[in-house]
C-alpha cells in the first residue's frame, strides 16, 4: 500500500513534502526540462528583492571536500520582473509555489510582500518563505534571524501584508547561540512555519594565492557538511514545541539533503517537509527522487502516512 505523502503546512495542502530550496534551483524553468515540477509539493524560488540586485562580485562559489561555498549576494531581476516573468511562468506551468522574499530593510520585506500580492499570478502562491537569514550580504547586520527583535520585526510586518490563508515561513540561520529564541520571536510575531536551516558562514583559503578563494571573502557553506547542523537544529526546536516552550507550528528541514536517508533523518528529528538544493547541481532530479527514497523507506518501516514519521525520534527517545 502507498504511504500518504501529503502534508499540511500551515493551511496549504500539498501533495508531497519535498521542495527545491531557495536560490538552487533559479525560479523553475530550469529544472522543468528534467521533470515536471508539478510532481512537487511546492516550489521554492530564489530570494526576490524590491529592486534588481547584481549580488557580489566574482569569483562567487569554491568547491569544498562535503559540499560548496557560495557568495552570490542575492542576485535578482527585482519584484517586478519576477512577478511578470517567474511567477507568471510558475502559475501557468501549474507549480505550488512558495516564495522565498528577502530585503535590505524589515520595511523592504512588506513592500515585496505588498507587491505580491497585488500579482495575477498570487493565486499560485501557497506559502512566502521570509528569507531573514542569507549569509551572503557585505553587511553581516542585514542577517535579521541572528535577533530576535530584528527577526519578529521582519516577520511581523510581512504577517501584515498577506493574506490568513498565505503561510509564511520564517528562514533561520544556525549561526546563533540560541535558535529557540529566534524561533519563538518569529513565531510569536505570525510566522507559521519555519525553514532550517540557511547555509553557514564560512571561508576557504586559495593555497596557491594565500588568499581568500572568493571575492566576498566569507559564503554561505551548504552540502552534506551541513545536515547534521541541520539535524540538531531542528531537533532543537521541535523538542521545544513538545515542552510548550514554543507553539506548535510546522517545520520544513532543509541542509544536505542528497537521499531519501537524509530525508528521514530531518522528518524524524520534525521536519514534516523537505527542501533540496544543493544536490541538484549534479542531479537536477534530486528533489524527486529524494522523495520517491524517502516514500519507499517510510513503507518499508511500516508507516502508513509521512506525518506519523514526523518527530518521531523525540518519542523513541522516551
């Protein structure tokens, strides 16, 4: 018998857990060439900002020994463009589309948010993902999910913005002392639901050059390296819901995710969606696969459906 994959996230119903991640897979007509991306529970697109952004300069990426170093600075056409050329494409392809949104300023992120929403094309939207977290900027104080005043303002002022019936998705980072606090701002302000975990800051050194490998200096590490951060953090939070230190809102793991074994590790540690990223840059199926792996492990350990799998580690541990 078929596992029931389908989750609800916040009020959006979808078929699957797996979703691209931000900024790994552009804004869908790329990897709609491999597979429809129909057969998603949602796609996540690529950070959008108010106006267009050229990001930082090159080099940008350097290949690490477990995964990759990027400092692409969350380059982008601006709201306008994707909302008339990325999202347009989106709804017309017939995507679940969650929205990843990003800003210099907490008042940025509710223009983005105002504008769309004011789209032909929102009726496609089935989540924002707030993007509170990206390491990839000059100015490390842009970087809102490392407080929780910073964070619950940003989060709050997108709440404003949307619809009731529009989740949204706070996205943190591991790069603070106390992910709870930063979760409990976030929630407590409106967020939903919760994405974990962004890239981490980190640094290669060019040994030939003794210098630093990309023009930004420091970049968002992702990879397989990450996953048992990733592991830990959302542990971490789930295990807060289940003490009433916070409420109970969905989480959507992401961080290394190459096989359905790694899937399980997020789902079972209360994930109860999935985003892969930097597995498609060698598999550009990776999102669905990784969901086809992740299905057939859950049949073979006797789950009827994805849900009862969420979290399930905390009570074995009981």
């Amino acid at each position: 018998m078929a596992v029931d994959m389908s989750v609800d996230l916040g009020g959006a119903s979808l078929p699957s857990p797996m979703m691209t991640a931000s900024g790994c897979a552009a804004n869908g007509r790329e990897l709609a060439r491999f597979f429809d991306i129909r057969e998603l529970g949602a796609f996540v697109t690529k950070s959008v900002m108010a106006d267009p952004r050229s990001g930082r300069g090159t080099p940008r990426m350097a290949e690490t020994p477990s995964g990759m170093l990027n400092s692409i600075g969350l380059q982008g056409p601006g709201i306008s463009a994707f909302i008339d050329k990325d999202l347009a494409w989106l709804h017309q392809a017939g995507a679940r589309t969650l929205v990843s949104i990003a800003g210099n300023t907490s008042g940025e992120f509710a223009v983005v948010a105002a504008r769309l929403r004011e789209s032909a094309a929102f009726g496609s939207v089935v989540g924002v993902e707030v993007n509170i977290s990206c390491p990839n900027v000059a100015n490390r104080g842009l970087v809102f999910a490392c407080d929780p005043l910073a964070s619950a303002k940003v989060v709050a002022l997108v709440r404003e913005q949307l619809p009731r019936n529009i989740p949204i998705f706070a996205k943190l980072t591991p790069d603070v002392t106390d992910i709870v606090s930063i979760a409990q701002a976030a929630v407590k302000a409106g967020a939903d639901g919760l994405t974990m975990i962004n890239t981490l800051l980190g640094m290669v050194i060019d040994t030939d050059r003794l210098r630093p490998q990309v023009a930004g200096v420091t970049g968002g590490l992702s990879g397989p390296a990450v996953r048992p951060v990733a592991v830990r953090a959302v542990w971490q939070v789930k295990s807060a819901m289940r003490e009433g230190r916070l409420p109970t809102v969905p989480i959507i793991g992401v961080g290394g995710v190459r096989t359905g074994r790694d899937a399980l590790e997020l789902v079972a540690a209360g994930a109860s969606a999935v985003q892969v990223g930097t597995a498609t840059f060698n598999d550009p199926s990776a999102p669905v696969r990784v969901g086809r792996e992740l299905e057939n492990l859950l049949q073979d350990k006797g789950f009827g459906c994805l849900k009862d799998a969420v979290g399930i580690a905390h009570e074995r541990m009981a």
